[in-house]
C-alpha cells in the first residue's frame, strides 16, 4: 500500500490516468492525495470529477480556487469568466450531487507528519490555529447554507489576518490563505496580486514557506497552486504544481519514500 500525492489536475483527466498507470496505481489498495484544482481551464473537468467522487475512502482531496469558483458559479454567485471551461459540468444531469460532494471537501488534511492544502499556510498561523480556521471554512461551506459564504467571497475583499476579526472576516482570510496564498509580508499580509516566480515578487513579498518553520514542527506540507513556482521540495515541504494545464508535466510524491514520478501534458 502507498499514498500517492498528485498536483493541479485541472480537467486533465488524460495525463492523470497516464500518471496513475505508470505508477501501478491500485484503487484497492493504494491512496491518493490530491492538492485540489481538480477542475478548470483544462477539457475534462465533469470527467475528473466523476472520477474522484468514485474513488470515496481512497481519495483525499483539498479544495482548491478554481474548485470554490466552480462552486461559486453552480449557486449562481459567481459570473463566468472568460476562460472558464465548466459548462460541462454545469449541463450535467449529475451536477448537483458533483457539486455537492465538492464543497463537502476540506481545505486542509493533516495525517501523520503531513499537511495537505491547496496553496499553503498563513505565516502567522500555528498548525493548530490553521486547522481550527479550516473546520470553521467548512462548517460553513458544507452545512445547510453554504450561500452566505460563497456570496461573501464573490463580493468581500479578505482583510489582514488579526486575531480579533469577526466571524465573517475570518472565514474570508482562511479561503484565502488556503486556496490563493502564494507571497505574503513578513507581518502574514498577502500579497494578492503576484503569480510569478519567487525571484520577481515584488520588494517585501516573499513565498509563504519560507515565513514559516514547519520542519521544526516535524511537518511536511504539501501543496499545490504556484505553477510558477514549479516542483519544490525540501525539509517540510512538498510544492508539486508543474503546471499540467499549461502544458507542464503532471507530478506525484510517494509519500512513504517521497520518490517523484511525472507525466507529460497528454490532454
Ligand atoms: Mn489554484
């Protein structure tokens, strides 16, 4: 038995299957980790789906930005944009079960010495702290009126992180802190806008993971999200977005021997 941890999957259903077959990926007996983004701007969102939902107990995956837009857009909160490929998704007979078994999924996983989110942890946060934030975001989000927060993230500005925040800015801060972070100030506040490599963010931005000392806490987190970025691992840290969407490989870890495996772009 293994547990594999795959990247940014986004529609790619093509080169995800390529990617689980040369890894003698077994459904009985083997897990998978996914780091979220299982949808969006690549072809087969609806398919990748259907997969995942299928896999129940096998699979753990974390909600991702593109997955929280899809979400978004199926409670008719979020318009689309330009570059959106959900209609199929959206026009499916099974779409409500999909979307509801979506927004059931949590931000953060923590099993072992490991921590899955999607794009990384607040600096300022504990692990404690960011798990207790990830279980308020999915109270919320998978509970009888996931509404209220999904409208709040279509039209709400997450403020800076603070202790005292109110219950509504809170749960702003941790999806964005889990589905977005990729650069932030020394004082934990995000730099929202940047999507390049770490050697072009702007003065005083600098990669969550460096802000951070999950090693000394015996933790590695793996995470996805900052194509950019690319595949980095090191003591307490796992980041393995290639970019497959864009054309890159598509990567697993091993997660008992942290071997790395990847696939070429076949979609
Ligand atoms: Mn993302």
């Amino acid at each position: 038995m293994a547990t594999y941890a795959i990247g940014d999957v986004q529609g790619c259903l093509r080169t995800l299957q390529r990617l689980l077959r040369q890894v003698r990926f077994d459904a009985a007996a083997d897990r998978l980790w996914l780091v979220g983004d299982l949808v969006n701007r690549g072809p087969r969102s609806l398919e990748v789906l259907r997969w995942a939902r299928s896999l129940r107990e096998g699979l753990t995956v974390v909600l991702g930005n593109h997955d929280l837009h899809l979400i978004g857009r199926a409670h008719g909160t979020r318009p689309p944009k330009r570059h959106d490929t959900l209609e199929a998704v959206l026009a499916a007979p099974d779409r409500d079960e999909l979307i509801d078994w979506l927004r059931r999924r949590p931000l953060l996983h923590r099993e072992g010495s490991f921590v899955l989110v999607h794009a990384g942890l607040l600096p300022p946060w504990t692990l404690e702290e960011a798990a207790t934030r990830a279980r308020e975001v999915e109270a919320a989000l998978g509970g009888p009126r996931p509404k209220r927060l999904l409208k709040a993230l279509a039209t709400r500005k997450p403020p800076a992180w603070r202790q005292d925040l109110d219950t509504a800015d809170r749960l702003l801060v941790a999806v964005q802190s889990f589905t977005r972070l990729r650069t932030c100030r020394t004082d934990g506040r995000v730099c929202e806008r940047f999507t390049g490599p770490p050697e072009d963010a702007p003065e005083g931005c600098l990669p969550w993971f460096q802000l951070r000392d999950d090693r000394a806490a015996r933790t590695t987190v793996i995470c996805g999200h900052w194509a950019t970025l690319g595949l980095r691992t090191r003591p307490g840290l796992l980041a393995i977005d290639t970019g497959c969407v864009w054309g890159g490989p598509l990567t697993a870890v091993r997660l008992e021997d942290q071997e790395v495996f990847q696939e070429p772009f076949a979609d």
